[in-house]
C-alpha cells in the first residue's frame, strides 16, 4: 500500500487559536501541516509568514511543516523559512525568474524542494530540473483561496506526472492541493498522488464530540484511502 499522508491546510483553519488546531489535525491522524503563504500579489490574498511557522515550532509542532508559497519573487523569503523550521518549501515556476536557483537555494538552506503547478502551466519545466526537485506539488483549483471545487482536468495531469516521477526512479512526493473532499480523494489517489491538502475538506468536517475534534473526518478520509487499487 502506497505512503499516503494526509496534508490539512491551516488557511482553513480558526487563526484565533491556530497552535491547538494544528495539534488536533495531527492527532485525528493527519500526516503534516500545509502551511499557505499569499501575498497580495502574486496571488489576490494575504496569508501568513515565516513568525507564525516558527510560532508553530515553538509552540511543539513537530510534524512536517509544507510551506506552499504563492509569493513573488521567492528568492528572499527562502532563508526565512527555511530558519522558521519549514520541512518542504514549495514554489510556483512563474514566481521566479530562475527556477533552477530557487531549488538550489532551498536545498542549500536544509530543506525539501518543490515546484507547483498551477491548473492552466504545464509541466514541461520540470524535466529540466527534477534531480533538484522533492515534491511536485499540482494545483486543482487556481491558487488565492479555499473552498474551491477542484478542477477535473487535474486527475489526467496527475497520471502524468507520476508517470515521469516513476520513469526518474527519484523519490518525489506528488502533492495535490484544491477541493479535495472525502467524495474524491479515493480518484485523486488512483490517478498516481501521494499527499492530500484539504483545508475545508478536514477543517469544515470538525466535530466536538471527537477527542480531538478532527478524528471522524481524517477517519472518513483513511477510510477511502484504503480502498485505492481494491
Ligand atoms: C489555495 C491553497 C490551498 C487551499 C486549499 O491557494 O493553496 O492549500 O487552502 O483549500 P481547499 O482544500 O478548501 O480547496
Ligand atoms: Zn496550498
């Protein structure tokens, strides 16, 4: 059975209280944190930084941290996170003006190294640059905001994309990120992803009456995982 890891986006989540959502993604049974950088420019909304990724470290997250920036340029905040204790850092092709640079720089700062792909830009960039490359990480809905209904050309992109990860024999996580609901991600996990961010597909699920409040919805989304290949 593949290595799937669940990926709850904290855009989702209540900001008034975002260490103790954090915690209880995690233990519902949620693999790491997808942590959404916007800044008003790149993409049309206004998220979080590096302070609160390593307010998160200090308030004892240990999970992996997925910093998903939707930023221009990237170059300059790399080091910020990468010192925030950001896992992976994720960027999207457009954003920089020498791609192969960025990867470089977030592997020299000690972290993991992803490209986005946004729904419309294709994935031609990344045959040139995948032995810099960690994660690939393909939008289902255009980046700025959640809630979003994902888009259905994106189960064909991700055979693709699986197909080159497997045909570069590389260990590459194949993110998918944008209207991922109990109702699909068994299709989504078919179609060659390995990691799952759902922001109001975990946070919209909650429930008092769990232990941790997230335990029946992360529950759901297991249970369709398990069925994938059955
Ligand atoms: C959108 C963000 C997503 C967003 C997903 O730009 O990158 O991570 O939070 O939200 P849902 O799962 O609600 O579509
Ligand atoms: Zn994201």
């Amino acid at each position: 059975m593949a290595d799937f890891q669940i990926a709850p986006s904290i855009l989702s989540a209540d900001f008034a209280k975002l260490g103790e959502e954090v915690d209880n993604v995690i233990a519902s049974g949620c693999d790491i944190v997808h942590f959404d950088v916007m800044d008003n420019h790149y993409v049309p909304n206004l998220t979080i930084g590096p302070l609160v990724c390593e307010a998160l470290r200090k308030h004892g997250v240990t999970a992996d941290i997925d910093v998903h920036l939707m930023v221009k340029p990237v170059d300059a905040i790399i080091p910020d996170f990468a010192k925030a204790g950001a896992t992976y850092i994720t960027f999207h092709p457009e954003a920089s003006e020498h791609v192969d640079r960025s990867l470089q720089l977030i592997r020299g700062e000690g972290c993991k190294s992803g490209l986005v792909f946004n729904p419309a830009t294709p994935l031609d960039v990344l045959e040139w640059v995948i032995d810099k490359v960690d994660m690939v990480l393909l939008m289902s809905v255009n980046p700025g905001f959640g809630g979003q209904s994902f888009i259905p050309a994106t189960l064909e992109k991700l055979r693709q994309a699986r197909k080159i990860i497997d045909a570069s024999g590389r260990d590459i996580r194949l993110e998918i990120d944008g209207g991922v609901k109990v109702a699909n991600i068994r299709e989504i996990a078919e179609a060659g992803a390995d990691t799952f961010v759902a922001g109001s597909g975990i946070f919209g699920g909650a429930n008092d009456a769990d232990p941790n409040r997230y335990n029946t919805i992360v529950g759901q989304f297991r249970d369709e995982l398990a069925k994938v290949g059955g």
